[in-house]
C-alpha cells in the first residue's frame, strides 16, 4: 500500500523521509513505501537527486 495516498496501489518503491544525505538513515523508522507517482512527486518537491531545481527543501514529514 502507498502510504503517501492511502490507498491500495502497490508500493514499489522505498522513500527516506529524512534523506541521506541530510544525514538520515536506511532504519525502518526512516522509510515509506510508495508508489512510483507518489514517490516522484516527493522527490522532485524536496529537490531529490533526480529532480531539476527543487531548491533542496527537506520535508520531514511528506507523508501528511
């Protein structure tokens, strides 16, 4: 299940809430399984690696 949504859509990938890069770990209190869309989203809000000027925001809490 996404967590992100709620809903019954396969969770197939695995989100850090607090990246490591910003010093967050791969504990299970650390991640959150989501799906693609939804994990795309965060990551391009957040200004993950892979999005294009997200400004580096860090969400502690993306899955409110």
């Amino acid at each position: 299940m996404c967590e992100k949504e709620h809903r019954l859509t396969k969770a197939t990938e695995v989100h850090h809430i607090l990246p490591l890069s910003a010093g967050g770990t791969s504990d299970e209190d650390n991640l959150m399984p989501l799906c693609k869309v939804c994990h795309s989203r965060i990551t391009a809000k957040t200004g993950g690696r892979w999005s294009r000027g997200g400004g580096g925001k860090i969400s502690q809490s993306p899955r409110s």
